[in-house]
C-alpha cells in the first residue's frame, strides 16, 4: 500500500477535527441544524489553517445519508464519495489552474441541472482570488440567486484581492492561525498515534516553524521522518527545517548588543556553516527582538510572546543589555534586510552588511531629552559667567549669530552678496540645525556653549542688544573713526537685524530706485552693485558713489559703463565718481528690500501664530518655532 502523507490521513473530518476554528465550525453546524445554511460561502485564511479541511466537511454534513447530529458519518456512500473526491455532484476547482471564462461558463451552464445523487451540488473555488476579473463577473448572477439544490464554497488566500461584488454576496469567514498550543497538543497525539518517538522540543521546533498552518506542520514532521526515522534528534529537527539553533541565536544578538561586531560575525559564521537558512535565521532574529520589545514594553511580561520556557531566561538576560529605542531601530534595519534579501542574489552580503550596522546601533536621544540637556546646559553657562548677558536667542534669525561659517558679521558674506549676477533677496533659509556640520549632539552643544560665552565675554560692547539702535538714528554730520566705524558696520546694518520690530527705514527715492533697474537690465553685474550703493542726486553734475561696504569689484571699466548709462538714462552727461569714505547715512536698495521682505515674514508668522493648530502646537511642543512658512 503506497504511503499516505500525513496531511491527508490525518485531515479533519468532523467539525470537532478542526483545531483553531472553533467558532466557524459551532456556526456552521448551528446553521445546518435550524436549516438556514447559505447559498455561498468565503472560507478565508493563511495556508493550511483548515478552509478546504472545512469546506468537505460542510459538504458532507448537507448530503451525508445517515448525519451523526450534525456531523457526517464519513461511512455512508456520499460521504465516502466525497472523501474519496469520486462524488459527481460535488466539484473541487482550482481557481489557479481554471481561471478563464470559459470554466465559469461550462459552471454556469452545469449548475441547472439537478443533482444526480446528492441533495446539493456544492462547488468549492479554491484560491478563489485567481480568478480573472471577467469570470468574476460572470458567476455575479450565479452566486447571487443560485437553484435551491446548489450551494458555492469560495476559498482564499488572499480576500483582498477578491472583488466587492462577490464578497457581498457570501456569507464570509475568516480562518485564524492555529494558536502555538492547540498544534502541540495535536502533532503530540499524532506522534502517538503514528508511534514516534519525537522529544517536546522537536515538536514545538515545528509547531513553531509551521506559523500556525497545520498543514505545514504535519509536512514539516512527514519531511523529518523521512530523513531521520521515527527517532529524529532535536539537532537534526533543527538541521532538516534549518532552523538555527536558539543558544547560536541568542549568542549571536548579545554580540550586537554589546557592540562586539567580530564576535558577531564569528557568530554568524557558524551559523551560516551549520547550512542554516539565512531567511529563517532573519524571521529568528525578527521574532528574538520583537519579543525583547515586548518584554521591556510589558516590564517583564512574556505570556503574549509565545516563548519556550527554556528560552525565558536568556530573554531576561539579553532584556538587560538593551533598550526599546535600540530594538526599535535593530527592527527597522531587519525589515529593510527582509526587503533586499527578496531582490538580491547576494542574500549573504546583504545580512553580513546588516549585522555590521546592527552591530553601530546607537540609541536615538528624544526631543524631551535633548531639550532637558539644552536646558541644563543653559543653567551651566550661566552659572559660570558672573555678569548676566543676553540669554540664548530664541528666535532662528538671531540663532544664525552663532552659526561658524555663515554669520553676516563674516566680512566674505559682502563680498559674495556683491558677486552674485542677480540682486540679492532675503531668502527664508530651512533651520539653522540642518546647515551646522557638525553631527553630534555634544558637537553642537559644545560650538553653541563657546559662541554664548564668547558673546557674554564681549559684555555690552557689541551683541544682540546693540541691534535694537536702529542705524537712523545717528546724525549724518557725526565724525566717525575708522575703529568706531568698523564695529558699527558689524552690529548695525540691515543685513544682522533680527525679526524684531524696527522701524520703517527711508525708502529709497523713486527715481534712484528706477536708475538702478535700468542699470540692472542694460548690466546686471553693475546693477547688483549699485543696490548696495546709498541714493544719490540725481539732479546733480557729479554723481557720487557712495557704498555702505565699498566693493572691491567695482572697477575703472563699471565706472566707465556706468557713466554712459547714466548718460542715456538722465539724457546728459553725467560725471561719476567714487567717494569711498565711510558713511552710514541713507537706506541701500538693498537693505530697504531686505526690510520689506522681513517685515513680510514677520507679517506671516504673527498670521501664523493667530492659526489655532499652529497656537495648539506651540503650547503642546514648548521651544517650537514658527518659521518657513508657506502660503496655500
Ligand atoms: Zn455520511
């Protein structure tokens, strides 16, 4: 007699048989008692959870000729037919392999007729989820007002994939995975019935591999007898399903907890050279660290994790050298491994590549951490300087003083602002966090402790609070000496003001600002010059040029070109001249420009502020900032 596998000869055959689907089959056997059984059926579920197990079931109970309450007999001619798939009332199709119209048409065509032993003909679909879109359409009508003597059973993977209109038409329901428990306690009566002589441990090794599929786990036990006789050792349970070894396992994620990035490749050496799976020793390692989340999560917890009793220790101990923000980030880089080991033929680069970022995991400082280290921090430096300063700025345009490279005070700011083709404008730049270089916490904190004692150093002489003088106020006949005008340029032109509210400087006067355009358009480079020139008279013989930072760029051959534009442009000759002493006096084109358009961004951020999310925000996320904003 040729071997039956185990799959088959142990396949349920009464409701009772079917482990992990109780609640189906206690509605199904209720509606075959009050007769009030559906036309059609979805049975849905992962594989081998009991849907077909469930559908020859239910077809026998409605056709068994001697039903044992509401189970069949499984001994009378119909349920042996059935059983036997011999029943010519009785069709089993698969979608995968008969998923064209024409099958669906040949079904519709077949179900008129009356069954010709049975008191239904039931047609099961499995993977009813392949079928094409038009067949799906085809059987609409037929499952919706089907002859009395025809019931449908739709089995499928995949539900989703199932469209609306079937769904609504069948009464549905979904197979669960069979709970780690109930598949023991049956593969241990079915090791005693088939006489083997498997340890506990084996048997939970493939009751776990199998995922709450029965199916895949009585194969699993068929394929480990079959190599190892009916006396397998747990390492050869291991070796036949390749699965890796708990203590290698375990071994392995200590190594990248502590951080010992060689002792975890030897560790994965091993277990690579065992011949282990590498996709099971990453659905291992996902389950090992999910379940290490769960139990910092639940302090201790593992009733819901599903853990052997052996392995619950070792799970306390590794618990220790870790923290969730670590697991959580080990999780992510294993999903993204799962993700290239599906692409890639290169399945072992990719997880040595992993481990060796698994093994550089850092845990990631929270926003409140960090803001509580800013403000200890901020209580540090301002114990140690005696005289009180100006605190941190907590606007971002006055945190750019203390960016290195790009404050406005760098004298080579001007000297790019002047070379650039097109007039500068204030661009609202993204967070000053984002532009630092520097890549540490500590790094940062440490740039921003040295900048804030720097300026306390300094004490009143220069500083954000010189800027609330706005440079108008200064007489124009006011001598200056060079010193004293160095240090003015650098805490009061426009370019350094915060978004505080300043007075409206001078505009500039209209015909000035339409000779700079002109200029602009006939010699853009000059153009951009002359926006940081102050106005000149332009009713007067010699124009002289004065410019709040005198460029280096404006050269004998600009002042030549100029002139003749001047000359187009006032429609007589102009002589121009280079005045290059220092003067304050008067508003740049471009400062007044840059004037307007912070006004403007103050202007959006107080609109801002007034948006009740935005108001909700900035009181739920304390040291919040407003800035960037957009206009939709
Ligand atoms: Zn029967």
């Amino acid at each position: 007699m040729s071997y039956v596998v185990l799959a088959r000869k142990l396949r349920p055959q009464r409701f009772s048989d079917l482990i992990g689907q109780e609640v189906i089959a206690q509605i199904l056997q209720n509606a075959i008692r009050s007769n009030r059984v559906a036309h059609a059926f979805l049975f849905s579920g992962s594989r081998g959870v009991g849907k077909t197990s469930a559908a020859r079931i239910l077809t026998k109970a409605l056709n068994c000729l001697e039903p044992d309450n509401v189970d069949p007999c499984n001994a009378c001619e119909n349920c042996l037919e059935i059983s036997s798939n011999a029943s010519a009332d009785v069709y089993e199709i698969d979608a995968a392999s008969n998923r064209g119209i024409e099958n669906i048409r040949e079904l519709r065509e077949n179900v008129k007729y009356a069954p010709a032993r049975c008191r239904y003909k039931v047609y099961i679909i499995d993977e009813a989820h392949m079928l094409t879109l038009e067949s799906f359409n085809a059987l609409l009508k037929t499952l919706e007002e089907p002859p009395n003597h025809v019931k449908f059973i739709l089995a499928t993977t995949d539900p989703h994939k199932v469209p609306v209109t079937i769904l609504s038409r069948c009464q549905r329901y979904d197979f669960q995975r069979i709970p780690l428990p109930q598949m023991l306690e049956f593969l241990n009566q079915a090791a005693v019935q088939e006489n083997l002589q498997l340890s506990q441990k084996s048997l939970e090794l493939i009751a776990r591999h199998a995922t709450g599929g029965m199916r895949d786990a009585l194969t699993s036990l068929d394929q480990v007898l079959s190599f190892a006789g009916e006396q397998a050792s747990e390492s050869e349970v291991r070796q036949i399903l390749g699965i890796a070894d708990a203590s290698m396992r375990f071994q392995l994620l200590e190594c990248l907890f502590r951080k010992q990035l060689g002792s975890a490749m030897q560790a994965f050496q091993e277990i690579y050279q065992h011949g282990f799976d590498l996709q099971e020793l990453l659905q291992e390692l996902l389950q090992s660290v999910k379940t290490l989340s769960l139990y910092l999560a639940l302090s201790g917890d593992l009733s819901f994790a599903e853990v052997a009793e052996d392995e619950q220790e070792q799970y306390c101990q590794l618990a220790s050298l870790t923290t969730q923000g670590e697991l959580q980030q080990m999780f992510h880089l294993l999903m993204q491994l799962e993700e290239q080991m599906k692409r890639s033929v290169h399945a072992r680069i990719c997880f040595e590549m992993t481990l060796l970022q698994l093994a550089s995991v850092q845990p990631l400082v929270g926003v409140k951490d960090m803001l509580q280290q800013i403000r200890t921090l901020r209580q540090e430096v301002d114990g140690r300087v005696d005289s009180p300063g100006p605190v941190l700025a907590k606007t971002r345009d006055q945190s750019n003083q203390f960016q290195p490279t790009k404050s406005p005070t760098n004298p080579s700011f001007y000297a790019s602002a002047a070379n650039v083709a097109s007039p500068p404008h204030v661009v609202e730049e993204p967070p000053v966090s984002s532009e630092l270089p520097i890549e540490s916490f500590e790094e940062r904190a440490s740039v921003a402790k040295t900048a804030i004692q720097r300026l306390k150093a300094k004490g009143s002489g220069t500083g954000l609070e010189q800027k609330k003088t706005p440079n108008f106020g200064i007489e124009p006949q006011q001598s200056l000496k060079p010193t004293e005008f160095r240090e003015r340029k650098s805490s009061e032109s426009w370019l350094e003001v915060g978004s505080e509210q300043r007075d409206e400087p001078e505009e500039p006067p209209l015909n000035w600002q339409e000779f700079v355009q002109f200029v602009h358009n006939r010699a853009s480079v000059i153009g951009t010059l002359l926006r940081t020139a102050l106005p000149v008279d332009l009713q007067a013989d010699v124009w002289r040029l004065r410019f709040r930072h005198p460029p280096d760029l404006f050269n004998k051959e600009h002042q030549a070109k100029l002139e003749q534009l001047a000359q187009e442009f006032a429609g007589r000759s102009v002589d121009i001249q280079r005045d290059d002493q220092p003067t304050i006096e008067g508003t740049t084109l471009q400062e007044y420009d840059q004037w307007k358009n912070q006004e403007l961004k103050r202007q959006r951020e107080s609109q801002a502020r007034e948006d009740a999310q935005v108001k909700d925000i900035l009181q739920i996320f304390a040291g919040s900032e407003v800035y960037d904003i957009e206009l939709h």
